[in-house]
C-alpha cells in the first residue's frame, strides 16, 4: 500500500487533532493530541462507553459473564536511555491516584483482597511518578479503576452479581497485570462487599491463563518461537514496502542507541510508553522528527501484517487456538454449569495482555482491523437464558460478545443463526470443545498437537 493511500485512510478514519477537556493545569489547558494517541494511549479524560448489559429484549437474564481485559498503560518492553516522569498528567488525575493508594493501603480492603501468594511481594499499586520498564503507570492503574467502575455500574442491575454468583479472578503472572487486577477490583468487587466478603487473585501459569496440563506443553513455547521467527521474517518484507517508514523507524532506534528494529510493533511500544502516552513532544533528530503519520503508517503496517501472517501461518494458527482455547472452554464450561443447574451464576475475569486477547479476537473471526488492542481494553462474553423458553427446547441458553463496548456477536465465525441477535450456546460449546483447535490446528486436542511438534522436532 502507498504512503498517499495510508494517509488518505488515516485522515478519514481519524479526526487528527482531538481537545483535551478537563485540565486543571492552565499551562496545558490548550494541549492537543493525534486521535491515533488517544485511541492507543486511552487518556483518563477519554470517557469508557459501551453496550455491555444492554440485552435486546426484557424476556433474556444474564446468568454468566466473563470479561478478559489487557493490563493499563505501561512504560516500553524496550529500554531507550531514561524514561519520563511517570505522574498523571491532570491534577484531578494525581488527586485520584493518591485517593487510590490510600485505599489499597485500608485495612478493610486488604482483608477484602485475597492475593495468590505468588504475588505476595508485590505493591498492590503502582509507583506515583517513577517509570520502569514494562510496568504499570499511575494512570494505568487508573483506567483499570474507571472501567471496573464503569462495568460495576453496567452489571448492577442485571442480576448477575449477586450473593449466589461464584467468581474466579484469574491473573497473568506479571506485575502489570496484577496490579491492574487490583485496581479493576477496586473499583468493581469492593462496592459490592456486601455480597462478597473477599476476592481471591489468582495467579495463572501462562499469559493464555492455561493452570492444567491438558492445555499447554512445552512445544507450544517452541510453536511461540516459529511465529516470531515467521512474524521478524514478513516484518522485513512489509518494511521495505514502506521506505519512507523504514528510514524513519531506523533513524529513531540509531538515534536513540538502541538496536535496529525488527518490526514496526516495538517502534511503536516504544512510541507510546516513552512519549505519546506520557504526553510528551515526540522526538527529533537530525533536523527530522517522528511524525504521526508515521505512526499511523506502522499501526497499519503492524495490522496488516498480524492479518497476513495469520492468514499464511500454521504455526501461528495453531498458537492462537491454543491460547484461545483455556478462556473459552471456562466459558463454555459456564455455560454446561448452567445448563445443569438452572439457578446458577457465574463470572470469571482475566487479567492479561494484548496477547491474550488478539488470539481470541482472530479465533473468534471478530474482524478487528486495529493492533496491537489499546490498553485497557476488554473482550466480555455474556450468557443469557432466555426466561420464556423451558429445557426442553433446542436451546435456551445464549451468548453475547462485546469487543470494547462494541457488540460483535453477529461477527462470531461458527455462528450461523442468531436469535434477537444472539448466538445459541450449543453452537459456541460446540465450536469451543470439538470445532476450533481442528479448524486452525488440523488437530482434536491440544495434547495431539504437542505430539504432532514433539515428532517434527525429533
């Protein structure tokens, strides 16, 4: 794709320039930033919306739910010299925050929030100001607290939180995503301890939340390595087809005395925790600065190219049904749950990363076009029965999808009749269990295709 043509579809997709409301600080009561920034950064001012809850007709109940967010907004994986100061940026912001230590240290919430020993020794929030590489912000903390809030109040009167419902908050093993499982909870599960005296974080084995054996085996790590291989390899290609961007890329790694890039996803990691989530001018060398069409460009390289290599890689096809696989089999074992007994409950959360929801995104046939997923963002699947059907009939039990507020069911790829705009629970089940690692794997289970590796690599 040419420059002109990029530039074109990023100047109709995004509004270029975006008022930043609600700033106390006069110095920067007229700062502005690129939509491209707010959409990947999520800035506190941005306000959460979205349909989660919203059932189309009165005759459905909500009776499970789970919801699989990425961690808040984190310093870049790669180091590039001294990191900026880590303050939220507002006033109202750092006001927040400090309310917001000042909880986590509450005896009364301590004894609320049951933590996995794994994580004993970890802050439940984040430093004030100090960055660190790849740990969590100040307002990353933040924005897990206003969409734990945001959902809470979604959820409230659905009926699914209730004193009966059983939960399970499962947690990646990393401090990001730990503290923002603290923060979501805060702000979704404290107000209501009235139903539940304590929540318990979990910590999972794996990003893909996979805790048994039947899930996972070390081949899969090696599969990990085929696709990064594969991913470095096509990155190269898609480079080249962008000089412009190649030569921009480059000049800013030299620049900034790190290694050459390898694909436009680390330029971007980079991008965004050193300077356009921490708001800060984006950086010139040679007579030359980092441009937003430049940044808009590798987004829309990195999105193709995610797109192209699924679409030609087996061995990430099979990576994404197994990492898909442990959150929707929970799902569908929701649903068996509720099929067994009628007046059962349930939610489940995860606490992840963008890699743990782009390989439900792609397995699910979502049509996202946008990588990698903003921080904060969340993927919810809602279980509804539909209260004038009985057990007798074909099915009772239904499921709803949202990607960021936005309702995505009608997309889901083994659905093929939908009801009130829902999609049966039979065809999930069936896709989840018996449908998805054939499909992307060309194999039953998951242990078949750790066998299937173990001989290729013999």
């Amino acid at each position: 794709m040419k420059r002109n043509r990029i530039l074109l579809v990023v100047a109709l997709v995004l509004i270029y320039w975006w008022f930043f409301t609600g700033n106390d600080d006069s110095s920067l009561n007229k700062a502005y930033a690129p939509a491209i920034f707010i959409y990947f950064c999520q800035y506190l001012e941005e306000l959460v919306i979205g349909n989660e809850a919203k059932v189309p007709k009165a005759d459905y109940k909500l009776k499970g739910l789970a919801i699989a967010f990425r961690h808040g907004e984190r310093s870049p994986l790669i180091e590039n010299g001294v990191l900026p100061d880590c303050t939220a940026y507002h006033d109202v912001d750092r006001r927040s925050f400090s309310d917001y230590e000042s909880l986590t240290e509450q005896v009364e919430f301590t004894q609320f929030l049951q933590v996995d020993p794994y994580f004993k020794k970890v802050e439940l929030a984040p430093q004030r100001s100090k960055c660190s590489i790849g740990n969590l912000t100040a307002e990353g903390a933040l924005q897990l607290v206003k969409l734990g809030d945001f959902l809470r109040t979604q959820y409230v009167e659905s009926g699914v939180l209730d004193a009966s419902t059983v939960v399970d908050f499962q947690v990646s093993p990393y401090r990001r995503t730990f503290q923002s499982a603290v923060a979501f909870a805060s702000s979704f599960f404290f107000p209501l301890r009235q139903l539940y005296p304590e929540i318990i974080l979990q910590a999972a084995k794996t990003t893909y939340f996979c805790n048994e054996d039947n899930c996972t085996c070390p081949q899969i790590e090696g599969l990990r390595k085929v696709f990064h291989q594969d991913f470095q390899e096509r990155s190269a290609i898609y480079i080249r087809r962008y000089p412009d961007l190649s030569t921009e890329l480059q000049a800013f790694a030299k620049a900034s005395k790190m290694a050459p890039f390898k694909h436009p996803l680390e330029f971007i990691d980079v991008v965004l925790g050193q300077y356009a989530c921490r708001r800060q001018p984006l950086p010139c060398f040679e007579g030359k600065c980092i441009s937003t069409e430049g940044i808009a460009e590798a987004s829309e390289a990195v999105s193709s190219l995610v797109r192209e290599v699924f679409s030609l890689s087996k061995p990430l096809r099979t990576l994404y049904a197994v990492e898909s696989y442990p959150i929707l089999n929970s799902v569908a074992n929701t649903i068996a749950e509720i099929r067994k007994d009628r007046t059962s409950k349930r939610v489940n959360i995860f606490s992840g990363h963008d890699i743990t929801l782009m390989p439900l995104e792609f397995t699910l046939g979502l049509n996202i076009t946008a990588f990698p997923p903003p921080y904060a963002s969340r993927l919810v699947f809602e279980v509804y029965e539909k209260t004038d059907q009985t057990t007798s009939d074909v099915d009772w039990l239904f499921l709803r999808v949202l990607y960021n507020g936005v309702d995505h069911t009608t997309n889901l790829s083994f659905c093929k009749t939908f009801v009130d705009g829902l999609c049966p629970a039979n065809a999930f089940e069936k896709f989840a269990r018996s449908e998805m690692l054939p499909t992307f794997s060309g194999e039953a289970s998951v242990s078949a295709i750790c066998e299937r590796e173990k001989r290729s690599n013999i």
